[in-house]
C-alpha cells in the first residue's frame, strides 16, 4: 500500500504541533499539551485556525520526511522555478517553535517571490481568544497564554525578494508562547537565536542510547526511531508524565461520536510508554513516569484516577457545541470523564512496571526507597481486586468483571511478590502469591466461555471476544500454546461480523487484514494488531507475525506515523494522532522479535 500523507508531528517535552503537507501549523496547544489549542485546523478546518504561509508563485506540495535521528521535520514543496524548503523544530526543553523557510530559484530566471505568514486563532465561543499587532509582532492571547509570532529581519508577515538563477534566501519565522504577552515576547528573542544544529546535535545524541532491533531493513529502522520520537514528544517533561495522544476529539471512527480527549497521562499507556523505554535503553524517561504515577498514589495503595492531567490537577469534561471535526463530527470534547472511573489495572501497571524496571536496571535501592508505595498498592490489589470495573476500554454505561483488569491485578501482586524478595522483605512474598494464584484461580474458571469455547471480554453470558485476554499470555496465566488459548486466537482470527456486512452478529477480529478490539468495532485498531502480532512471536508462528506487522507498517502515514485506528482500505488514519501506544508496541513487538531470533 502506497503511504499516505497526514501531518508531521514536532515538540519540545511541553507541547507539541501538527504540520501539515501545505506548511500549515494546523495543531498546537500552549503553554501545555492540556491546554485549549490556539491552532485547530487539523481538527477543524473551518474554524479551527492555524499558521499559514502563503507563497507566491504559488507553489505544491512534494514531501515531509525528518531529517535523520531527529525531530526537525522538512517539508518541500515546488513551483515553476521555485522550491520552497520550510524546516520546522521545538528545541527540547525551550518555548518556541521555530521554521527556517528556504526559497531557492530553480529556474533560469530572477524570481521575485513573496512570502507571506498568517496566524488565526481557533474560532469558539467556549474559549474566546484575542489578537493584536504591534510593530512587526502578533500577538495571541487567551485564558491560559500568550503567543508572540513574529519573522526575523521582515518589518511585517509579508516578505518580497529577488532571487536569481541558483540564488537561495532564509527567512526566519518564529512562534513563541509563554503565560503572558511579556513571556511570549522574551521567548521570541531566545527563539530567533536558537540553533538548527543545537537542535540537531540533541536529537542524535538522545537517539544514540537506543538499543536497536536486529533488522537489515531501512523501513523498519525507520518505524522504529520514528515510534522512539514520539514516546519522547508524548512525555511532559517537567513532571514524567506521558500523555496517550496530543490532540483531541479527533474522529475514531467514521461517522461516530467516539471523539475523545486524549490530552492527558492514562496510568496504563504510560506504563506501555515506560516498558518501552526501558526495553530500548531509556530508563530515565521510565523513571520519571513511574515517580509521577507514584505521586499520585492515594493513602491506602490505591489510584483512583485513571488519567491525569500533566501536572496533577484539573481535566473536567465539557463540549464546543460550536466545533465539528473534519467531517462534521460531534461532539468535540475538552477534558475527559473518563478520569472518575474505576479501572482495576492501575495498581497492577504500577507493580509490574517497577518490577520491569527493576529487572531492567537493577537498581535495589530505588526499590528499596518505594517500598511503602509497593506495599501499599499490593495491599490495595488484595483487597479490591474483585470488583466490577470500567475496563480497558473505558465502557461509560456499565461495569463488569473485565478480564483484563483481573490479568493486571494478578500481574501486579506477583510482582509485588518478586519484589519483595529481591530487597529481603519475604514476609510479604508468599502471602502475595496466594493472592495472585487465588485471582487466577478464579478469572481461569469464569472467564472462559464454554459456548463461544473462548476466553472473553468479562465474565458472564454475552460477553463479546475482546484482543485484551490476550494478556493471559503476555503475563504468564497461560502458555501460548495452551488449547484454550488457541481456541480463542482461533475465534479471533475469523472474519468480523461488520467486515462481513453482518451487524449485530457474532464473529472474529479480522478486518480487512487489521484486527479490531471488540466484536462489532467500526475499524481496526493498531494496538490489537500488534498484540495479536507479538502473541505470534510467543507461540513461535513469525510468519503471521511479520504478516500483522507488515499490516500496521503499510497503513502507517508517510512518516510512519500512527493514529489510534486506521482503515485498511483506504490506508485513512482515525482517533487521536499520533498515539503513544500504537508506537509503544512497535518498540516492543520489534526488541521482543529481536530477542526470539537470538
């Protein structure tokens, strides 16, 4: 399948921008990933607003492609005699975003092109924000910030120059935020005298600690830096958290209204992100999550939100009556709800991710200095871990018996239980692991369906088949190769009854070639096709493996960029872009492959 073209992604550990194929910044929230988005168009073309350059003569798209081991993202485009290269880049840890535009006449006469630079502010009467023009500076502010945008050496947002055959010129155009218009306006000097080559000196650097997959293939390498990137620009660095996605609302299916938040750090996807930074050789970026979870954690063990806003606090849910996604989607919403629900697996990521941890760095004193939070939360796990719950998928109208949180709440006790033993606490160890074989007990026996004669999403009749059991496998309940456990890949892998044209029915997980979550889902999901992937490699079939990889690689965008869902027959992205576990799993899937070949 030929690769499709979406949008770049660029940022800085504080936020982050979308850049789409015509130079448009068509996403960008300041001074934070929360905060409400200055610049929308990406998911609202009509009022969403962006940062646009206009070109004359008018100029056409060509390509975007990340210079090498970094997040300085080129994008070209060419006219009659004219190529404009824009370089665009959000030095790590600064408040800026800044483009180098590059005009060079191609042709074989002067040129006088003119560029000319346009910021709107989203448009909604929910967040109202305000613009003012002084000397050659615009100026966007609102309840939360202040941009500054200004280009360096132009009196103006227009610029007019000569250009002869072979001639280049640069232009400098620099956006910067801050909380107020003061802020903005010193962040714009710093941003006008920050360094490509700095920026690109701190990207290889970051990329050189990375351990590698074993892989001759240059697409593949390329995937995988690629997913390292965006775990890192998916990570508040102020506080360790890792957000699932940096937009929101963005369509999750065609034609529905699943347009969700996904602006905030979820326990579980950063506990994903963590694992995978440890498995790739970045265990300070997991550490510093998992000392942001344990900030959180409640007196008696236990978290009881699910996702967070980056620093902690606010996140209430609400609707831009005023706003529709690209289609006409609604509702768009800011804040998630989602964030008052019960999910079992939050204390279970926590444990599991400290003894991931652990194993990975080998730090005994770390464990030791955490060691009331990991009593607490196992104690936690002892006591609540059979009530009904929210699930993985965050189901607003009801609670079950999920498997999955039952899994992480068994997964979480046993490694409280190996934990305990590395410090020399063993007092714990046995009482822990009678707690986790009792959860096992119990999930074995009633989440197994003797009618469907597969293991399902929760316990009890009309249950749907759901890609989550699979971490019966991947935390060691059952073997791959156990009969039940095939049965219910065997059922998985049958035609969905939506791909079918049979709504309503029951089926398998089978779309078009990707693998969807849930019976009756609209589309497929990366997520599941990955870890039907990587159930692959455990039972030792790397052929359908590779095939499953090779699915979620094809319908990746041109700079191997994934969304939430996408649609194999179109190669369309869908949800929230770009999101972290989708690349998580590329990491993983591509290390653990590694390791299997020896």
């Amino acid at each position: 399948m030929q690769h499709r073209p979406y949008y770049g992604f660029i940022g800085n550990g504080e936020t982050a921008a979308l850049v789409a194929p015509d130079f448009t910044i068509a996403w960008l929230c300041v001074p934070r990933f929360d905060s409400f988005p200055f610049f929308a168009a990406a998911l609202c073309p009509q009022c969403g607003g962006g940062l646009r350059l206009d070109i004359e003569p008018a100029v056409t798209p060509v390509s975007q492609s990340y210079l090498p081991e970094s997040n300085v993202l080129e994008t070209v485009a060419r006219g009659p005699g004219l190529q404009v290269t824009v370089l665009d880049f959000m030095p790590w840890g600064y408040h800026h975003l800044s483009r180098l535009i590059i005009l060079e006449n191609t042709g074989v006469e002067t040129l006088k092109p003119v560029v000319r630079w346009q910021a709107s502010p989203i448009t909604t009467a929910v967040h109202p924000f305000k613009t003012r023009s002084r000397g050659s500076f615009q100026f966007i502010y609102g309840r939360e910030g202040a941009a500054c945008i200004g280009m360096a050496g132009s009196p103006g947002s227009t610029a007019s120059l000569t250009l002869k055959p072979g001639e280049k010129y640069r232009l400098w155009l620099v956006l910067a935020y801050g909380a107020s218009l003061t802020l903005a306006r010193q962040h714009w000097t710093a941003g006008f005298y920050s360094s490509l080559e700095e920026n690109l000196t701190w990207w290889r650097r970051w990329f050189k600690k990375a351990r590698r997959p074993n892989t001759t293939s240059a697409e593949v390498r390329a995937a995988y830096d690629r997913s390292l990137m965006v775990l890192k620009l998916l990570t508040y660095e102020r506080t360790g958290a890792v957000i699932a996605a940096p937009t929101t609302s963005f369509p999750a299916v065609p034609g529905g209204n699943d347009n969700w938040d996904y602006r905030y750090c979820w326990l579980r996807d950063g506990y994903f992100t963590a694992l995978a930074f440890d498995a790739a050789g970045y265990h300070e970026e997991a550490r510093g999550f998992y000392e942001f979870a344990l900030s959180l954690q409640q007196p008696d063990g236990g978290w009881y939100m699910p996702l967070v806003p980056v620093e902690g606090r606010g996140g209430a849910e609400y609707i831009a009556d005023d706003l529709a996604g690209p289609d006409g989607e609604k509702p768009i919403r800011f804040g998630n709800a989602a964030m008052h629900q019960i999910q079992l697996d939050n204390a279970g990521n926590i444990l599991d991710g400290l003894w991931n941890h652990y194993l990975a760095t080998r730090d005994r004193e770390y464990i030791r200095s955490r060691w009331d939070a990991i009593r607490r939360a196992a104690i936690w796990l002892e006591k609540y871990w059979e009530q009904p719950e929210n699930g993985i998928w965050e189901i607003r109208e009801r609670k079950d018996h999920w498997l999955y949180g039952k899994i992480l709440c068994y997964a979480g006790l046993t490694a409280a239980s190996h934990l305990s033993i590395e410090i020399g606490r063993l007092q714990w160890a046995g009482r822990w692991h009678r707690a986790a074989v009792r959860v096992r007990r119990q999930l074995l026996l009633q989440g197994w369906s003797q009618e469907r004669q597969a293991y399902l999403q929760h316990y009890g009749a009309g249950a749907p088949l759901d890609i989550s059991v699979l971490a019966l496998e991947f935390y060691g309940l059952l073997a791959a190769n156990h009969p039940r456990l095939l049965k219910t890949v065997a059922a998985m892998e049958k035609p969905s009854p939506v791909a079918k044209g049979e709504p309503g029915g029951r089926g398998g997980l089978n779309m078009w070639g990707g693998i969807a979550r849930f019976e009756q889902a609209a589309i497929p999901f990366y997520l599941p096709t990955l870890w039907l992937g990587r159930y692959y490699l455990h039972a030792g079939n790397y052929e359908r493996a590779q095939e499953l990889l090779r699915v979620c690689l094809d319908n990746a965008t041109d700079l191997f960029l994934m969304a939430e869902h996408f649609d194999p027959r179109t190669g369309k992205q869908w949800g929230n872009f770009p999101q972290g576990f989708s690349h998580q799993e590329i990491i993983r899937f591509l290390l653990d492959y590694a390791y299997r070949e020896g």
